[in-house]
C-alpha cells in the first residue's frame, strides 16, 4: 500500500470516528436532563486535555504532573484576550491552542533534558507556582476573584433551526466541534509516522537515536503538541463562568492522569472511557451512598476514595487500563 493511500485510509477512518464520538454525545445529551447536560460538556473539555496525557505519555513516555497548569495558560489567555482586549469568544479558543503551545515550547526545552521523576517534578513545581502568579499580579489576573467569562447565549439562527436550547445544551454545542476536532488530530498523530516515532523514542531512547531520530527535538514536538490540546481545553473549562486559581487546582492534573491511567495511557479509546469515569462516578456513588443512609462525614470522601482505589487497582493488577484489559480479553477469544 502506497504512503498516499495509507494516508487518506487513516484521515477518513479520524474522520469518521471523529464525527461519530460528536454524534454520540448529541444524542446522548438528548436523553439527559439539564444537570447531566453539563456534566456531558464537562466531560467532552476534559476529554481534550486527557488525549494531551495520551499523546505526550501514552505515545512518547513523558511524564506531566502539569497538564492542568498548562490549561491554566489557556484558560487565562483565553479570558484576558476577551476581556482586555475584546476579541470574540472562538478566535479567542483559536488564540489559546498558540499560546499553551507557544508555553509547552519553552517547558518542552527544558524537559527534553529530564525523564522520569526529575521530569514529573519540574511539572508539578509549574503546577504549583502558575496559580500562585495569578495571586501575585492581581491587578492583571484579578487574583483569587477572576475573570468572569461564559459561553454566553445561544445564537438566534440556531435557536430558529432546532428550537429553544437551554445554557447546559449550549456548552456542550460550544465544546462538542473542538472536541471532535481534537480526536481528529490524536488519531491521525498516533497513526502517521510522526506517532510511529514518537512511540519508538518511547519504548527505545536509544535504539530510536540509531536510527536517527532527533531525541529532544521529538520531545519539544510532543510537548508542543499536547500543552496546545491542554491550553484548548484550559479556555473551554474556564469559560463556563470564571478562570481564576480555584478553577485550575492542582489536583485537577492529578484528576486527568487518573483518567488517563483507568482508560489506558495508550490508548485514545481508554481517554474516553477514563474521563466518563472520572466525572460520572462520584455522582454515581453519592446516590448510592444516600440510599444506604451512609454518613454525610463518610459520604463526602467516598468518591475520592473510589478513584483512589481504582486508580491503584490498575496500577497493580492492570497497568495497561481497561482498554489493555479490553483488548486482552479479545486475544484470549481468538486463541
């Protein structure tokens, strides 16, 4: 098979799978009432930013503790460029996808000298300091306060076309193309040449040299790529009403790695299925826990708990996630 064909056999397969994962989510908002509607944009954004983690540790082996920092560069570029500057709302996601990437080129540099720890440390210092900088230069960044951004209102040619549309729908229309769009890119990475590098520096630094693959410049490319899909998805979390430092905790790094980590961190499929997790659960097991009448000081930890214990369940039992463990069981059924 030519390169050629090859080529528009993977663009038409991103394509379909891309349009197919919109669809999915537009009929599945369909069956849900306006609370689950926004939980279903929630998870389309943070969708976006987890494929960053399979891209730059599924597909190259690097380790972030720092993806949610990143989306903090794109949420506040984002919001200052609207309400600074004044320019519309999608240039300013357009803008965004840049300026983390623009970021992820200067940390890139730095990490392509790190691995392992050493690199999982650097970028959780960034996670740690970027909120703090937004405190310190309150007067640019409004501090613990914020910038108060939204999607705004639905527009009237749409409302004329499907009828009234409530704020929740409007979110997840508003997320919904990028996130397509996203999936689109992280197919065709992982299946061109450039993922098929990226994954032999992954599994051989040194054997990937010899062959001569440029080491560091494939990192910086691979930081560029996933801090541009992290800043992205930073601007459309933030403008479901405030970027400010409490919407960018640390933690929220930790709480996509997980996703990545339950899924699989190879696995683009495992990206979708940890980020339905991440979000449904916890609302999940605070029904549960009030049917059984459990304590609200118990309660109020179980679904932290939860994740915590799946996340380390996977770790020991299954490291390749559930797509691994998907994916083990259909080679067990051919043989």
């Amino acid at each position: 098979m030519s390169k050629r064909r090859e080529h528009k056999i993977i663009g038409l397969r991103s394509t379909l799978l891309s349009i197919a994962l919109f669809l999915f989510f537009i009929l599945l908002s369909q069956q849900f009432d306006p609370y689950n509607q926004s939980q279903l944009a929630n998870i389309a954004t943070l969708l976006i930013a987890v494929l960053s983690i399979t891209l730059l540790t599924g597909a190259s082996g690097q380790i972030s503790l720092g993806q949610g920092a990143i989306m903090a560069v794109g949420g506040y570029g984002s919001a200052l460029l609207v309400t600074r500057l004044g320019f519309s709302m999608w240039i300013s996601f357009i803008l965004a996808i840049f300026i983390s990437a623009l970021f992820g080129l200067f940390l890139g540099l730095a990490a392509a000298r790190l691995s392992g720890p050493y690199l999982a440390g650097t970028t959780l210092v960034m996670a740690l300091a970027i909120p703090s900088i937004a405190v310190r230069f309150e007067s640019f960044f409004s501090g613990d306060v914020g910038l108060s951004v939204d999607y705004g209102m639905p527009p009237v040619w749409l409302t004329n076309l499907v009828g009234e549309i409530s704020i929740e729908e409007w979110s997840l229309y508003v997320v919904l193309p990028f996130t397509a769009a996203a999936l689109f890119a992280v197919l065709n990475l992982s299946n061109t040449r450039t993922g098929r590098t990226w994954r032999a520096v992954r599994d051989n630094e040194v054997s990937a040299a010899l062959s001569g693959i440029n080491i560091q410049r494939t990192k910086v490319i691979v930081f560029v790529c996933a801090s541009g899909l992290a800043g992205l998805a930073g601007a459309l979390y933030g403008f479901r009403g405030l970027v400010a430092p409490s919407v960018y905790p640390t933690d929220l790094s930790l709480t996509l790695l997980t996703a990545a980590v339950i899924g699989g961190l190879r696995s683009i499929g495992g990206a979708i299925f940890g980020t339905f997790a991440i979000v449904f659960l916890p609302d999940l097991i605070e029904k549960i826990t009030k049917n059984l009448a459990i304590p609200e000081t118990i309660g109020n930890y179980l679904p932290a708990l939860t994740i915590g214990t799946l996340l380390l369940l996977t770790v020991i039992l299954n490291p390749r996630g559930a797509a691994g463990a998907l994916e083990h069981i259909r080679h067990r059924k051919k043989h």
